[in-house]
C-alpha cells in the first residue's frame, strides 16, 4: 500500500496497490503499476514508468525517462509473473530500458551500489552483481552475468550468454561474444585480453603480490603461446593457490562460449580475414 504521507498529484498514475516506502519522491508524469515495490529513500524522476515485477531496494535513483521492468523482449515468454530485483542504492540514468525475467531464471537482477548510465538496455535474465558500472549506451542481451565491480565502456554490445568476470574493464565500443575472465582489461575487435585490471585492483585494496599472482597467471593462458587446456594445466601445477586463481580457474572450466583470445591470436584471426 502507498505510504500514508506520500501524495499522488493528478500528474502522477500510481496504482493504489504497490508499495512505495518512507521518504520516497516521486517527479510528475511517473507510472507506478500494481505489483512494485520500492524501498525507502528512492528517488524516481520526471516520465519514468516502473511496470509490474518491480522490487527495488532503498536508496536508489531513477532518472527521467527510464522504463523500468518492462516484458521480455523474447518471442517464447507467454506472461508469466517473473521479476526485476533491484538492489540498494542503485542509480539508473536516463532513458535506459530494463526488463524482467522470463521463466528461464524467473528475475533479472541488478545488484546493490550498481550505476547505470544514460541510454543503456538490459534484457531478460541478466546478472548485474554488486558495484559495477555500465557506461552510456551498453546493451546487454538475454541471460548475461556481469560479475561484482566490472566496469564496462560507453557503447558496449554483449551476446546473450555471455558472462563477464569480476572486476573487468571492458573498454568502449566493444563487441563481447565470448567469455571475459576476472581481473582484465578488454578491447580491440575481435575482442582480446589487454592485460591485467592492475589499477581498478589497485584502487579496489589488491597487493602488489596479488597482481602479481594474477598476471603469472594470465602470461601462461595468454602470453606463452598455449591451448586453453595446456594453460589450465600449467597454472594449477606451477602457480601458488591463491583465491584468485580458483575464482579464474572456477571461471574458465565454466565458460561454454569460450574466453576471448589473446591479441596474438586475435591479430592473426583479423589477417585471415575470420570473426572471433
């Protein structure tokens, strides 16, 4: 039900049923249907919609124009009830477009402290974890996991399916159609490893001695010229077990896509003329 000291002006269309918390402030020309929720604290700007299948948390902004928990874009959903969970102080800018689920994973989710630019659409199912950043105009396919503090970069196209490691940089314009492991930069077309994150771990508390672990690693899948199997191997017989290596290793058996290529590898695939 609508907090008791929330006023709806006839500039506003809330439905009598959502729950809307305390402290809330709500723009004009804003639409609110049945089944929302929204936490205390929130802030939701001029012309946004906030559709059915709503569950944001406190503290969060939504800026004008946005269309929040809109039907999957997917010709197999039927209307069943599924959800957007939004989690704590999530800042949403203008314009972007997010839908909910479908009945493959039932929610899309975007995580607490997640920023998302101008312009940007996140489709059916997706994982958004905690802290990340999606830059102006990313555009994100069905089912994708953007792992906890990855940052990706304005104009940014991801493939549905695809799953984007914790604490990546994705520089912008890029075109994500394979796995992108923890920890890394990536950029150029076809999309390669550019090196380790070593800055936004640095600003994130890493060691020295924890980059370090990190950039052994990715010399052996990378740098050396190995098959991804041949490096799998060498890393877990030579490289000192660290939470990192199991959270990259963890990673790679997992990537059913594959993982992007080292620019060695993706500089021979552009001479030859062939796609990643």
């Amino acid at each position: 039900m609508l907090d008791e000291k929330l006023t709806v002006s006839k500039f506003q269309d809330i439905h009598p049923n959502a729950q809307i918390g305390k402290n809330v402030k709500i723009a004009s020309f804003v639409t609110i249907e049945e089944d929302v929720v929204i936490g205390d604290n929130c802030e939701i700007g001029a012309n946004v919609s906030i559709l059915n299948g709503t569950r944001m948390g406190d503290g969060c902004r939504i800026f004008p124009g946005a269309i929040i928990s809109s039907i999957p874009q997917d010709l197999k959903f039927q209307g069943e009830n599924t959800t957007l969970n939004i989690g704590n102080n999530v800042t949403i800018r203008e314009y972007c477009t997010i839908n909910r689920g479908t009945m493959a994973n039932g929610a899309t989710v975007i995580g607490n402290n997640t920023l998302i630019m101008a312009y940007c659409h996140v489709a059916h199912d997706c994982v958004i974890h905690e802290n990340c950043i999606l830059s102006n105009c990313v555009n994100l396919a069905g089912h994708i996991e953007v792992g906890p503090k990855a940052v990706l970069g304005g104009l940014t196209a991801v493939h549905q399916f695809v799953r984007i490691g914790d604490h990546v940089m994705v520089g912008g314009g890029s075109l994500v159609r394979k796995d992108v492991p923890p920890y890394v930069k990536a950029a150029r077309e076809p999309l390669s490893y550019a090196g380790v994150n070593s800055i936004g771990l640095r600003r994130r508390g890493f060691s020295k001695d924890q980059i370090n672990n990190i950039r052994d690693i990715y010399r052996i899948l990378y740098v050396k010229g190995n098959n991804t199997t041949q490096a799998l191997q060498m890393i877990e017989s030579s490289i000192s077990d660290t939470p990192e290596k199991s959270n990259i290793i963890k990673f790679i058996k997992k990537a059913d896509r594959g993982i992007i290529r080292g620019l060695r590898s993706a500089n021979l695939v552009k001479a030859n003329g062939h796609n990643s």
